[in-house]
C-alpha cells in the first residue's frame, strides 16, 4: 500500500510554515516586505528545495520585486541554518528562492473576466439583444424541485 506523502512532501510543508514564520519573524531586511511563501517543491533526494515567494505589495514593480529575490537568495544561508535548527534535518536542503507570479496572472485574467463581461452587457443593452430570462430559469429550477420531491 503506498503511502499518501512521500517524506519529500512531507518536508515540503514543514519548511513552508518554518520559512514562512522566519520571513514574519526573524528576517529584517527593509528590502523584503509582506512576503508569502506559496510553495516549498522538494526534491526526491531531499538535496534541493524551492521556494515559490509572493510579494503581497510589489506585485507590479518587476525590478523591486527582483531585488527582493535576490536579498532571499543572499540570505538563503540564514535560512538553511534555521531549518535545520529547527526541522532537525540530517540533510538541510539547498534553498533557491523564486517569485511565485500566479497571484498577479489571477488577478490579471480576472480583471480581463470582468472587463469582458462588461462590455458584454454593454453591448447587449447598446443593441437591445439583453435577455430577461434570469427569473424564469429561477422559477423553472423551482419547478423541477418541486416535481422530483
């Protein structure tokens, strides 16, 4: 029977919330402000690790947001030390940082959604094709309840 973790993942998520306390916690540099760690993906051999970093206030300065990732990346020596003080790990992975830009391309592809559908409505009231057929569905989905009870 396989198991449902491999020791990879498990560690995986551990350093996630060690790393993720010491951004909050231990780490000081003015350069790094209001990280979250997204993701920690081990290797199988538990040799390398990366860390997926999203900055919550310089999503849209790319040259701020490199700076921030090579500070992490300068200080990734504090953070190996401290997860190996604290995981108590035989072998402490080799942490890489890396900036996590699935938080900017949702907001970004749900902002378009929006958009889109505005100018949808836009043009169906421009061009009188806007349906009322809200409410009958509502009372349609009512019926069919009603029928199946």
């Amino acid at each position: 029977m396989a198991k449902e973790f491999s020791r990879a993942d498990r560690v995986a998520q551990q350093m996630k919330r060690e790393i993720a306390v010491l951004l909050q916690r231990e780490f000081k540099d003015p350069r790094v402000k209001m990280a979250t760690v997204s993701d920690v993906r081990v290797s199988g051999d538990l040799s390398y690790a990366k860390v997926y970093v999203t900055f919550l206030n310089l999503n849209s300065d790319e040259s701020e947001v490199n700076q921030a990732i090579q500070v992490l990346n300068r200080a990734k020596g504090f953070f190996r030390g401290q997860i190996g003080r604290l995981m108590k790990l035989r072998i402490v992975p080799e942490i890489a940082f890396y900036h996590d830009k699935s938080l900017d391309t949702g907001m970004r592809l749900s902002s378009l959604i929006t958009s889109t559908i505005a100018h949808d409505r836009a043009l169906s009231r421009e061009f009188g094709t806007e349906e009322e057929s809200a409410p009958a569905e509502a009372q349609v989905n009512t019926e069919n309840l009603e029928e199946e009870e």
